[in-house]
C-alpha cells in the first residue's frame, strides 16, 4: 500500500517535472540534449562526424566570450555586441562568475568587435588580445534595459530527481535518462571548441597552418557534461608540408624523434600559455609521459585540458567510438552507466593511477559487445577498412540495428567480466577476440591503433580484483534489491544523503 502511493506520489512529481521539462526543451530547444543520431547509414554517421568536428570549429571562430558583472547586464552586453553585426547564439550561464558566450553570424564582426576593445589603464601586463573579453563598469553603462528584452538564454543543468528514477518503469529507461541528463550539452561542446579556437589563434602568428583539434570525450558522443578536454596541436597539416614551390621558408632543423620534439615544443608552448593567454591557470607540462601533454585549467569555462601535440591516434579512436555509439543506439546509456556506476563505487578516479580510467571503461564495453554470443559491434578492424568492398561491408553492419534491451545488457557485462577470465586471457577490440595474454600485466587490453600496446598497462591486480568483487555485488544487488540503477548506485555516502533529503542530486556528485 505504501509502496502503491509513494509511487503514485512519485508519479504526480513527475508528470509536473514532465510538463515542466516539454516548455523547457522547447525553449532551449537544440541547446541542450541532442538525441542519439539512430540507424544512420555508415556514409552518414562518417559525415556527422565530421560535421560536427567542422561545424562546431567554424561556430567557435565567430564566438567571443565575455566575463559580466551579473546576470542583469546580459541583456546590454546582447544590445552592445549587435552594433557589430548579427547575433546567432547568445548564451548566459554561470561558473562562479556570470560569463556570455556569443556567437555572430559572421566571422567579420568578430575582429570588428576585437578593433573596439580596450586595455585596462594600468595593465603592464603583456597585452595579450584574446576573444575573452570582460565588460567594465565604467559608467558608459547607461542601458536600463530595454521593455524588448534581448534574447539570451540562460544554461542552467536540470537536476535528476529521485522521483524521475522511480517513475521509470525499467532499468533500461533509468539508464537511457542518466544518459540524457549527464551527456555533453550543446554549451559545454560550444566552450570546450572555443578554447581550441583561442589557443589557435594564439598560435596562429608564428604557425598559420596550425590546428587545434579537440578529441577524447569531448567529441566521442560519450562525454559527460563535467569531463576533461583533450587537445591535438597539429602545427602544419601534411598538405601544406610539402609542396612544389621556388620558395621556401628557412626554418629551424633539428635532428630529433617525434617524442623529443613534442617535449621540447611543449615546454615552450607551456610557458606562452601561462604567461600570455587569459584565464589559462595551473600550467603543468606533463613530459615524461608516454604521450607528453600540457594540463592545464581554463578558469573561466571550468575546463581541465590536456594539450598534447601531433598525436593523431587520439583523433582516430575518438571517431571510432563516435561511430560505434551511432551504429547501435545501446552502446552510449550503456557505457554511460558503466562508467557512472564505476565512478560512485570508488573504481573510477579523476586522476590517473593503478585503476582503470573513463576510456578503459568504454573500451571494456565494447569488447564485451563484440564478444558476446551474438555481437552487437563488429571488430574495430572492419572500420578502419577503407577499400570500397569493406565500405559495403560496413554499410550492412550500419544496417543491423541492435534490438537488445540495454538494461540485460547491463547485467550482461557485469556477469561476463566478473567471472572473466584476465589471468591468462588478453581482449583485442580490433580483431573482436581474445588471445593468450603476452606478458604478465594483470589486465590487457590491445591497443586497436597501435597493437604492440597494452591500453590497461597501469592497472594493477588490486584493482581487477576489487572491480571484479564490485561487479558480482552489482548484479547480487540487482537481482536482490530490483532491478533499479538506485541499488547499484546507492554507495553508502549518498545512501546516508538520501535519508536526509528526498533527491539523487547527491548520488550524482561533481567531479572533484
Ligand atoms: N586514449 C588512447 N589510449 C589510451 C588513453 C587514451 O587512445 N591508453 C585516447 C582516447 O581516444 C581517449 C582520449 O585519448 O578518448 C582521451 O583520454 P582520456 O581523457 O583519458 O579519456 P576520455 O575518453 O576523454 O574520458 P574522460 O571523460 O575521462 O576524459
Ligand atoms: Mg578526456
């Protein structure tokens, strides 16, 4: 009986929360959740990638971002900007601070804009002119706001209610909405290009071929809305190198590997972001890594990035797993839980170490879905296939549209990998096997883009084993406590929360 009217009470709260959410998504319309782009063809799935890639770096070009005093003044800021030319986006939202990011219709009212701004009075700085701009109050402010109020929508995530959980009638459409409610949203993918777009024009004067690609989670289609962004710095793409030409340009020459040229280029790069590039701060230069990087955090977005140069293998696998999640429509809320269950069970952390990271996590479920006894993805060999015979072969694995139900998926995987069996067995996503395990790492997983490499190197077997325990409590726990995210998410901290306050909010905690 209780249980009949908490559920039907969960019900009313949420077909409030749905009526409320329909006006919502309509006013926000594509600036927040997109839809997983289902059953394209393989020609198709390839353009959107590259659409997306395309698109999103031509937007950044005509996008500024300014710091504002408050909310209020977003409307002056909007009224101001227009004098340069027409607005196609304006954005408000807040990271400590109230920031709008505007995007023009056109890439030329941008510098015009650029020509009318100003340095502080006592800026000894180095004067750098970035598109990050921030609004002065300096009493030309006279705008009180006009009775047409300008249109600048203001971001603000929707909470995940407990009651949204409880509503839904079966795991699968519990993961299908933290799937919807944690994935990168519109602005978060627009920031995490703009700052590749700064940086490059940072860059541009010395290097005017240079390119700074996003790649990693930012665009693979499996990205939380709070993840890390991952950099290629590419300083002349192979077209430009060579050319027939009676001139050429004198250049430095040294006789280096790649990995001592990205290491001594970083280091130079590192300290030309630290000292001239605004709201770039805690510049660490990582280069001793297998891939050196540059970290460092965008303060004003509240972007983590990783900088890393010419290593385009990055690139290639983040198309890949972009086109696996499009080729099946349960491959995205799949490795979306997984990966948040690994998170709020302590197996997952920010920082790297002996644990398995975010990629790994995804990596491991694709291997399951290709091992499974009917797969569900095809071996990642047959993508990388570029001949014409392999594209129809492609074309027919596009076609088959899974018809699996995400939720047994789930218990699937954690049935298959907690009895699997790592000790003597090695995983191999490029040829959708497994094989005898080559060297005595406790986990390993074949690098598809470079197969010499093990991906889970770093894992030690405290952490296989204690992943393994978690997996066969899981799926104890679901057949146990229902079939029901909240029992396996249910960690004792947010167990002890809910007791207090009738939400999930905390069982989806920030990232620290
Ligand atoms: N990568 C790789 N091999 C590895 C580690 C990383 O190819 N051993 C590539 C993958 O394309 C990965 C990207 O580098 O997506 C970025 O790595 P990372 O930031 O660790 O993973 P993300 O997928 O971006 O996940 P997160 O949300 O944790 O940032
Ligand atoms: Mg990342």
């Amino acid at each position: 009986m209780a249980v009949t009217m908490l559920s039907a009470w969960c019900r009313v709260i949420c077909l409030r929360k749905y009526f409320s959410s329909v006006s919502y998504n309509k006013k926000y319309a594509d600036l927040t959740i997109r839809p997983n782009p289902l059953s394209l063809s393989y020609s198709r799935a390839e353009e959107s990638f590259q659409h997306l890639c395309v698109h999103r770096k031509n937007e950044a070009k005509r996008s500024i971002l300014i710091d504002i005093n408050n909310k209020a003044d977003g409307d002056f800021v909007y009224k101001h900007c227009e004098q340069f030319g027409k607005i196609k986006t304006a954005l408000h939202f807040r990271n400590k601070k109230d920031y709008m990011l505007i995007e023009f219709e056109n890439e030329d009212c941008v510098s015009e804009l650029l020509s009318t701004a100003g340095h502080f009075q006592n800026d000894q700085k180095v004067p750098a002119e970035t598109r990050l701009l921030f609004l002065t109050r300096n009493g030309n402010i006279k705008y009180k706001g006009n009775p047409e109020a300008a249109p600048v929508f203001s971001i603000e995530h929707p909470p995940l209610f407990l009651s949204d959980f409880l509503a839904t009638d079966s795991l699968s459409s519990q993961m299908q909405l933290l799937y919807q409610h944690l994935q990168l949203t519109d602005l978060g993918q627009r920031l995490r290009f703009f700052i590749c777009s700064t940086l490059e024009d940072m860059l541009g004067g010395l290097f005017p071929h240079c390119h700074i690609y996003p790649f990693g989670s930012s665009i693979n289609g499996v990205g939380r809305n709070d993840c890390d962004l991952d950099m290629i710095l590419s300083l002349c793409p192979d077209k430009y190198q060579v050319k027939k030409s009676t001139l050429k340009f004198l250049t430095k020459r040294k006789q280096e590997d790649e990995r001592s040229f990205s290491q001594r280029n970083l280091h130079v790069f590192a300290e030309m972001i630290e000292n001239f590039i605004p709201s770039c701060v805690g510049v660490i230069p990582i280069l001793n890594a297998r891939v050196p990087i540059i970290k460092f955090q965008h303060e004003a977005c509240g972007i983590e990035c990783d900088l890393s140069l010419q290593n385009n293998s990055g690139l290639t696998m983040s198309k890949l797993i972009y086109l696996l999640g499009v080729m099946d429509p349960q491959v995205r809320p799949l490795i979306f839980t997984v990966r948040h269950w690994a998170k709020v069970n302590f197996l997952s952390h920010k920082n790297p170490g002996p644990w398995l990271s975010n990629f790994m996590y995804s990596i491991l479920v694709i291997c399951f879905l290709q091992l499974r006894s009917q797969p569900i993805l095809p071996p990642l060999k047959n993508l990388l296939l570029t001949d014409s015979r392999s594209k129809a072969q492609k074309q027919i694995l596009f076609n088959k549209v899974g018809t699996c139900n995400v939720g047994d998926l789930l218990q699937e995987f954690l049935y298959f990998y907690s009895d699997f069996d790592f000790m003597s067995t090695a995983l191999s996503p490029l040829h959708g096997n497994c094989f005898p395990k080559p060297d005595y790492s406790p986990l390993y997983i074949e690098n598809p883009l470079d197969t010499e490499l093990n991906i889970c190197k770093n894992v030690n077997e405290r952490e296989l084993v204690k992943l393994c325990e978690a997996m066969k409590v899981a799926l104890w726990q679901l057949n146990h406590s229902g079939p029901s995210l909240l029992s396996i998410f249910q960690t004792e901290d947010s167990k002890r929360i809910l007791k207090k306050r009738f939400s999930v909010k905390d069982l989806f905690p920030k990232q620290e």
